[in-house]
C-alpha cells in the first residue's frame, strides 16, 4: 500500500498572513488568494494529471495546528486514508481527530513523535483544480 505520495501542503504562522502572501507575490511571483497558492504540478506516471501542493500564511494565534504549539504544519498527499489509519492506528500513531470528507478530498490529523501536527489529505485533484484561485505555475 501506498502511504505518502507528496508534499499536499506547507502551513506556517506569521504576524499578517495578508502583509506575507502580498510580500510573496511581489517578490517572488506567487499569485496568491485567500488562502496562499496552489502550486500546479503534473504526475510523473500521468502527465495529464494535475496535482496541487498549497503555500499558506496563517495568522500566528491559528488553533489549527493544535495540539501541537509548533510554528508550521506539513500537509501530505496521501493514497486510501482510511486504510492509512488503521495502520497508523495499530503502529500506535497518535490520530487526532476523525476524518473529514470535504469535495475536494479526505483530510485526518496526527502527531508526529516531536510534537508536530501533520496534515493528511487525500484529494481529488479534479474538484480542488476547479475551486484554486491563486495557482502558481511552473
């Protein structure tokens, strides 16, 4: 079984996340909305396929990354969620929420053993293509 099959997103706070996407985008070209950027990238094994890993500044209070008090927060793509946690689950991985499906994709919470919250998502590229506004592109 496939586990992690890339980066799905990197989530960092920072004082004003508006101050920083603007920074970004005029510095170094990120075309930002909302929520950062959507790099677009293709798969190695199916050139036609899109697939997508998200950049967003986070205001520095966020409880999203709770429990965890670090200062970032990686998101990975990831193949057949529920079957992943039930492994997770017997490796005695810490799982921290339930998982939720949203129609762009699966996403559950988990703690790595130096306290970072990890993000795992299992998308569906073709409905996340179609919500991105801020995509950058190579």
């Amino acid at each position: 079984m496939k586990k992690v099959t890339g980066i799905g997103g990197v989530f960092f706070k920072v004082k004003d996340p508006d101050a920083t996407k603007a920074w970004y985008a005029k510095n170094l070209g990120l075309q930002t909305d909302r929520h950062g950027t959507a790099f677009e990238w293709r798969s190695s094994e199916n050139p036609a396929q899109k697939g997508f890993t998200q950049w967003s500044p986070m205001n520095e209070d966020t409880q999203y990354f709770e429990p965890s008090t670090k200062e970032f927060m990686i998101n990975y793509r990831v193949e057949n969620l529920e079957e992943l946690i039930k492994a997770l689950r017997a490796e005695g991985v810490k799982i921290l929420d339930e998982i939720e499906s949203f129609e762009y994709g699966k996403f559950v919470h988990i703690l790595d053993p130096d306290g970072h919250a990890i993000e795992l998502w299992e998308p569906i590229d073709g409905v996340y293509d179609s919500l991105v506004e801020g995509r950058t592109k190579s």
